[in-house]
C-alpha cells in the first residue's frame, strides 16, 4: 500500500451514505475540488499537525468489478532511448492498473469535507519525488500538501519537457535535460487532480492531487488505504480514478476509532 499522508492515526465509526459515481477519462479535465480548500500555515502562524495519539483511522480498499480491461502497449519507437529501456517489456498504459487481488492502484484518497472550518495546517518539510525513468512517470500518482516540495527528476538519457495542466494553480511548462539537478516545484491551492503531461513524449501521464490538509493516500500494490489523525466528526470521504472518477462515502469517526470504509468500481 502506498501511503502519502502527512499526520497520524485517524479515526472510525463509519456512517455510509450513497455512493457517487461519475465518468471522467480521457484527457477531459479532471474535477477540481473547491469545498473545503484548508490553507496551510503562513510562515510564523499557529499550525496543527494531526493527533495521532487521540486521533481516529479511516482504513479501507479500492476494488474492482468486471470484466479486466485490456490496456494499450505504449508506442515509444519514435525516441530509441525510450524504447530501449523497454525492449521485450511491452510497456502498457498505466491509465488502469489492476492489482492480483482485484483492487485498483493509483486511486487518489483524500477528505474533502467535514474538517473544522479554517484550520491551518503544517506543510511538511519532505519533498515528494516525481521521476522519470523509462520515458514513464514514476510513480504514476502523488499526492501533495499546499506548499509542499515536488522534486522533479530525470533520470532518463534523453530530454523530457514537463507541463502539469492545472485549472486552479499556475501552469508551468519546463525542459529538463539528462543530467540535470531535480527541479523543486509547489502548488498554492488545493486542486484534485492536477494532470502531468510530458510535451516530447505523448503517452507520459501522470497526476497530482494537492490537498490544504494532511488527510489523504494513493493506493499502491494492494488497494487499500490508510488515513490517520482524523479529528472526532464526520467526512466525506472522497476516491479518484483517472478512468473512472470520483466516488464518495460519508464516515463519522470518533477518537481512538478505526472504521474500514470499501469503494467498489465497476468496469
């Protein structure tokens, strides 16, 4: 399980409401997240981090139903470099990656509602790292904090030029040669998901959830997710999947809880 949350022990005392469940693939813009957009900390303000001995845990998977899609082997013929790091490999397109237990990696996880209304938190001072290798992004999702270091890097022996698409934040379009030192990059406000494309190689994708709060995961080799250090209260908790997009359930969890809460999509 990949984990990208920058806090502590959540809670449980889980309340299902209705799933929502809403088409977004392609390259349509991806839905941009406005309630609830918690500010970090300026330099020198009051700033929570979360309570992970008093806090509750909201745990839980992401599954799949339906039939397995057959995803497409990426042509990289036009660059050598590129296709040699994957001679014989037949690199696929990581728009669905389906895990052996038929659960969904690369689902972004996060609360989009229902933390107290201008609660400033601490930005952490880890950088979270965005590589490409092998003309892929590596990993293929993050998940960030307002304010918070992305490091780019190259480490592919060829030029990469790249361009995220935000709506809300600032577009950026730059080169980055082999070689070259990591670029350090934030995102002043909260936007799921910020698509990342590479302007020399077409089928580069990946994506960026930035968050005004500390509350969120990306899932990794297993499907599930853990979110720590919740406050006693009720959430809305939100999933997103590039093909599939958005789900959400609605949890109330207390202090010192643990309440698993399951997504399902379907193919």
């Amino acid at each position: 399980m990949t984990k990208i949350w920058m806090g502590a022990v959540l809670i449980a005392g889980v309340t299902l409401s209705s799933l929502t469940l809403v088409s977004c693939g392609g390259d349509k813009p991806p839905e941009t997240a406005k309630s609830e957009a918690t500010a970090p900390a300026a330099a020198g303000g009051a700033a929570a981090t979360p309570d992970e001995a008093n806090g509750g845990t909201v745990t839980g998977k992401v599954a799949f139903a339906g039939e397995k899609p057959k995803m497409a082997t990426l042509d990289m013929s036009a660059n050598p470099a590129c296709e040699r790091a994957h001679k014989g490999s037949n690199q696929k397109s990581e728009e669905v990656v389906l895990n052996d237990n038929g659960t969904l990696k690369y689902v972004f996880v996060w609360v989009k509602s229902g933390l107290p209304d201008g609660k400033q938190w601490a930005v952490p001072t880890s950088t979270v790292s965005l590589d490409q290798n092998g003309c892929m992004y590596k990993p293929h999702m993050i998940g960030i904090m307002t304010g918070q270091n992305i490091e780019v890097k190259n480490s592919d022996p060829t030029n990469h030029n790249i361009h995220p698409m935000p709506t809300v934040n600032a577009d950026w379009n730059e080169s980055q040669s082999p070689g070259q030192a990591p670029m350090m990059k934030t995102f002043a406000r909260q936007e799921v998901m910020v698509p990342v494309k590479c302007n020399v190689h077409p089928w580069m994708r990946s994506y960026i959830g930035v968050v005004g709060h500390p509350f969120f995961a990306v899932t990794g080799d297993d499907g599930t997710f853990t979110i720590k250090g919740l406050p006693p209260g009720t959430y809305t908790i939100q999933t997103w999947h590039e093909k599939y997009g958005p789900m959400e359930q609605t949890v109330t969890v207390g202090a010192k809880e643990s309440k698993a809460v399951d997504f399902s999509y379907k193919g």
